[in-house]
C-alpha cells in the first residue's frame, strides 16, 4: 500500500497513521512471546444509517425530485456510500477470515456497497449531468 507523504488534514493524518501501525503490527508477537497478532485495515467509504437526518437524507430527496446535478470526476468513480450494517457485517467477515486465512492478514480492505448509484439511476431520468455506474 502507497500512503501520502502529505495530508490535507490532521484527521486524515491520524487515520493513515493508525492504519499503517495496525498493518504493520500484522505477524508480531504478543506480549505473551507465544502467539502472534494477526490484522488488516477495513476502510469502508462514508459511512450511513438510521439517525442521519441531514446528509444522506437530502441526497436521497433530491435524487427522487430530479435534482442533482454534479457529479465527481468524470463519472468513472467506483466509490458509494456504505450502509453501517454492511459495515458491521465486513467487520464480522475479516474476524472470521484472519484466524483462518493469510488471504486477509495484513491487508487493507476497501469495500462499499453501490447503494446510492442504484438510487440515482433509479430517480434522476431527467438529468443528463449525472453519470451511474452500476454493477450487475
């Protein structure tokens, strides 16, 4: 994984950080001497779920009405939205797999669930700005 010599923010900062301690505390051992830790990075895309009333509910609104009309980038972003309970669930996915598999250990994981692109094809026919990648 390449991470950023500079960062935008002290947040974004201080995640990279904390994301390249874990990596690399992947195969080390525990203070027992005995066993080894095992971990990976998740890194799910914005966050949402029950209690937004702000953010995602406007976008939702707006998209039903018609009315979006930017996009980010040129309509190739392979990004979305991520429910918190499909980030519950990959959370409970890469438990299981790190005990099991060296597949996961000491990765970085992105993954998103194309919530909102499905969500836009759906409700913006009319306009012609807004371009939506769907998976099949």
């Amino acid at each position: 994984m390449v991470y950023p010599t500079r960062h935008l923010d002290t947040f974004s900062y201080s995640k990279c950080r904390a994301e390249q301690k874990v990596i690399a505390a992947n195969g080390s051992k525990t203070k027992d001497g005995i066993h080894r830790l095992v971990t990976c990075a998740l890194r799910p895309h914005f966050v949402f779920g029950p209690g937004d009333t702000h953010f995602m509910s406007q976008i939702i609104n707006r998209a039903k009405r018609g009315e979006l009309t930017h996009m980010i980038g040129e309509g190739h972003n392979v990004t979305d939205f991520t429910y918190i309970d499909n980030v519950v669930h990959a959370h409970i996915l890469a438990s299981s797999k790190l005990s099991s598999s060296t597949a996961v250990q000491g990765q970085v994981l992105f993954f998103f669930f194309p919530f909102l692109f499905r969500l836009f094809q759906k409700h913006t026919y009319k306009n012609k700005h807004l371009y939506v990648y769907v998976w099949g």
